[in-house]
C-alpha cells in the first residue's frame, strides 16, 4: 500500500473525474485508484464481523470518502452524465462502487427525482448485501429526503405494500430512516402501515421489525406503547406477545410494565 499523500490523491481524483464522459472508462480507473491505496497485508481480526460481504478494499478510511466529496460537483453539474456512472457503478461487483453509485445518485438535484426513485426502486426489489442497504437507504435519499419528503414518504410506502418479501423488508428498514423527521400529525397513518406487520404470526419480518418498533417508541413512547396494547387486545396468537417482549427495552419502566401486564393477559384469555 501507497502512503497517503494528499496531493497525490487529489491529482488521481481530477484525472478520475476526468475520465467521466465515457463511464467503463471512469469505473476501470476508479478501481485503479482503489487499487493503488488497498492494503494488501491488512489482516482482519477473526472474530471482528466485516462491515460488507461484497469484495471490498481494504482502504485508509479518507480516500473513498475523499473521492465521494470531490465527485458531488459532478452529480449537481452534470445530473445526466453522473446518472451514466451511478448505473455503470451499480453493476460493479464491489462494495465501494456500489457505496460509490448511491453517493453519487444522493448528490443529483432534485429536478431528476424520478429518476432516482426508479433506480432505489429497483434496486430494492433485489438482494443486497447489509452494507449497500445502509448505502441506499442514506446516501441515495440525501436530496429526496431533503427536497421531496413527500415523495420520499410514498415510496416508503410503496415498497411496504410491495408485492415480494424482499420489497416489504427495505420498506421496513426505510422507515427507521423516516421516522424520526416525521411531524405528530403523520404518526397515525405511520401505525397504520406498521400495524399490519406487528399482527401477522408470520417471523419473516421479526429481525425488520425491531428496529421500526424502537425508533417508533423513541419518536413516542407512549403512543407506540397504546398501538402494542391495541395489536395485543385484538388478537389470540401467543406468538405475537411473544414477539412483543423483546420491544420492553424500547420503553421505560412503567411502560414496559404496562405492556408485560397486556402480554400476559393475551396469554391468559385464549379462547376455548
């Protein structure tokens, strides 16, 4: 591995940018410039979880968060030309092109808002490796998230009604990011959405759920509380109270009593 020589870097970055007329072109040297600065001899502990699971470098932590900063004038000067290298980085196999696209596709004006949502859309619809989601669901919704809330809102709706499980999961993990901006006044269709996961018996959704659960109570605990007494109140299955204990650590004390107290009564009052 090269030393980190900030000039040096800045240079490769301009010929980098340079190169953005013919994407492949821009992608062959974006991985040279990655390549220059990978620590080949870097060991991760074994015990110590990656942060991706795609092919990745193993890169001082300035020089791909250098590279992002100095490409946002592109995105905002050149929106349709930065779309060409967003989609031709999307099809990379490596983390850091991928983390790379949704960066760049954050920076783009929101006058290309439609094109942006179609690519989150699709790229939702897909696997992904846990990292990129939290690249997608961050850096790819910088401007929507600022400039069109709104729209921002449905689309978070609309992969929460989407027809495929893997569609209804980034719902969920999308709406950890909308909850905390959301006013009073859209907590009630908010439940509404969440309400239909937190009846249904099936586990698919448990792991995606929890955080949704604790962000909502976070936002309101006491509201979040009355909507997990509510599930509980209306339905017979034991799995769900069971579910419902590991959110008592979202709440304090008198609330989770409240809630263990509304759990146990499911438990009690069983039909037959």
């Amino acid at each position: 591995m090269a030393a980190i020589d900030v000039t040096k870097l800045n240079q490769q970055i301009v010929e980098l940018i340079g190169s953005a007329e013919n994407p492949q072109v821009f992608q062959r040297k974006f991985h040279e410039v990655l390549g220059f600065y990978h620590r080949y001899s870097h060991r991760r502990q074994e015990d110590s979880m990656p942060a991706s699971f795609m092919r990745h470098y193993e890169l001082p932590g300035k020089v791909l968060h250098t590279i992002q900063a100095q490409m946002r004038p592109l995105a905002k000067n050149k929106p349709e030309l930065a779309l060409q290298i967003v989609r031709q980085l999307w099809q990379d196999d490596y983390y850091e092109a991928r983390d790379t696209a949704a960066s760049l596709l954050g920076q783009i004006p929101v006058e290309h808002k439609d094109q942006a949502f179609e690519l989150i859309n699709d790229w939702a619809k897909t696997p992904l490796d846990r990292a990129v989601v939290e690249s997608v669901f961050t850096k790819a919704t910088t401007t929507i998230v600022e400039k069109a809330p709104e729209d921002w809102k449905n689309l978070v709706k609309n992969l929460l009604h989407g027809a495929t499980t893997q569609e209804k999961k980034m719902g969920l993990y999308s709406l950890t990011r909308l909850i905390p901006d959301l006013s009073s006044d859209d907590l009630p269709e908010i439940f509404g959405w969440v309400r239909i996961f937190l009846i249904d018996s099936n586990h698919t959704f448990d792991n995606s759920l929890n955080p949704v659960v604790a962000a909502l109570a976070k936002r309101s605990n006491r509201e979040t509380a009355y909507l997990l007494r509510e599930v509980l109140a209306d339905s017979s299955d034991l799995l769900i109270g069971r579910r419902f204990r590991h959110y008592l650590e979202f709440f304090d004390q008198p609330t989770q009593q409240r809630l263990l107290d509304a759990i146990k009564r499911q438990a009690t009052f069983q039909p037959g």
